[in-house]
C-alpha cells in the first residue's frame, strides 16, 4: 500500500517574468514502511514538496492522496484533522512552544486531537522514553541541547501514531554529535516500519534512508534504491553510546 501518493504535482509562484515553478509536474509513491530522503540544491523545491504533501501548502496542480485520501482538494476542516492526526512533521528548527516543558511539547498534539490528559501524559511518557529523554521530560526546551530538541521534536511528531512522519532537514541546525543523535532515532523509525520521508542537505543523512530522490529545479532528476540503508550507520551503532 502506498502511504503517499503524489500525480502530476506543481506549485507556482507569481506570474510572467517573475513566475517560479517551485514544483513542476511531480509523481511519487511512498510505500509504507519506507524511508525516503529527499536531497537537492536550494531553491529546487523540497519544501514546497513537503508541504504540499502534509497539506500545510495548496497545490497549483496535480493530485495528493495521503493513504488513499485526497488531500489537495480536502476543505480545511478535513485537512487540519489529517494534518493532526495523519501527518507527523518535523522542521529544521524544532518549532517547540518555548513555554512548555519538553513532556508538555510532546503531549499538545494528543490533546489537540482529543486525547484525555491521562492518554497525553503516557504517551509522552512513553516516546520521550523510546528517544532517550526520559529524564529531561520536565525541562523547558532552553535546557536542552540541539540534539535533545530535535528528539523531543521528533517525539511530538509521533504523538499521533502518523501514518508518515515529513521531515524538512531535521539535522539541518546540528553540530555533528547532535546529528548523530538524530540520525539514530530515524534508524530506529526505519526499523520500526514508520514511513518517513525526509528533506536534507547531508549526504550522511541521506545515506541512512532505503530511498534517494534527488530534485532540480522542481523535478525529480533520480530515484536510487539504496537497498535499505547503508553500513556506516551499523559502525557508528557499534562506536555508540
Ligand atoms: N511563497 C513564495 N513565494 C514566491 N516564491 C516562493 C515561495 N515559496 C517558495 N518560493 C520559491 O520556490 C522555490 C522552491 O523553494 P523551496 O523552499 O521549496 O526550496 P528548497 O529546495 O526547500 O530550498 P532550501 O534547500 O534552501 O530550503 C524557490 O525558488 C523559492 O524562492
Ligand atoms: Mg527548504
């Protein structure tokens, strides 16, 4: 089954001479369980896909069903449910509400959704758990390092169970320790069979994904198996911790 599926997708900015074709007529399938890393030089549009297909963006054309249901064409009812529930999204700078300590950041989305605060507290409890910050649940995100937010970040993402988690260079503001943290997390995502796709500059990121798509100008330039991940990950499992 394909989680996502994307048809003829575009996006333009502004008309005439000053039109930019952001996303220019893009096809995709994610099957679930897959981890797909987006790469590409700025400006080719690997945003703008990534916000088309978690609905936070509205398509100039084209089609996007997330598992089986049209999201570019759903009311803005329909689209925040999906967003809330469906979607898990990571951005390059963690996006925590500062105010909230990094328990209280996880549980927003299950409350949001309408989960009791019990329901919200265990399963905070339990993700902040799964990314190794089960002893800073009760700090606020100053307190944490780079990496320790974007984990925190990443559990808020699976709050909701999503079916895909959309990660816009979720290692894009990290020093080289943190991204390591990061990195790691994912590959446990991998192996857990969540389906991600990720945007990233890093080619150590993307070396960590069973998928490679590499964009220019808003099209899709190649699409590389990279038969499910790559071994230099296992060594630096092996240096861990
Ligand atoms: N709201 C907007 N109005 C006009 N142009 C836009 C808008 N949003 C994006 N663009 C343009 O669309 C193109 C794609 O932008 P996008 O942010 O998707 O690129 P990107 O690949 O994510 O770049 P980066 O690696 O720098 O994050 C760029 O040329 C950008 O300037
Ligand atoms: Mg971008």
């Amino acid at each position: 089954m394909n989680v996502l599926q994307v048809r003829d997708l575009t996006k333009r900015h502004g008309r005439k001479h000053n039109l930019v074709r952001a996303v220019d007529g893009v096809d995709l399938d994610v099957p679930a369980g897959q981890m797909l890393a987006v790469t590409g030089p700025s400006g080719c549009g690997k945003s703008t896909l990534l916000n088309l297909m978690a609905g936070l963006e509205r398509p100039t054309g084209g089609q996007v069903w997330l598992a089986g249901e049209r999201i570019d064409t759903a009311g803005e009812r329909a689209l925040a449910r999906l967003r809330r529930r469906s979607v898990g999204f990571v951005f390059q700078s963690f996006h925590l509400v500062e105010e909230l300590t990094a328990a209280e950041n996880v549980e927003l989305p299950v409350l949001l959704a309408g989960g009791s605060p019990r329901a919200a507290k265990r399963r905070a409890g339990q993700l902040l758990d799964q990314v190794g910050l089960a002893d800073r649940a009760r700090q606020l995100p100053w307190k944490l390092s780079g990496g320790e937010r974007q984990r925190v970040a990443v559990a808020r993402a699976l709050a909701n169970e999503p079916l895909v988690v959309l990660a816009d260079e979720p290692t894009g503001n990290l020093d080289t320790a943190a991204t390591n943290e990061v990195l790691r997390l994912f590959a446990d995502l991998r192996a857990m069979g969540q389906t991600v796709v990720m945007v990233t500059h890093d080619a150590r990121v993307a070396a960590t994904a069973d998928r490679l798509v590499s964009m220019r100008d808003g099209v899709f330039v190649e699409d590389t198996w990279l038969g499910g991940g790559s071994g230099w990950l296992d060594g630096l499992f092996a240096m861990g911790d």
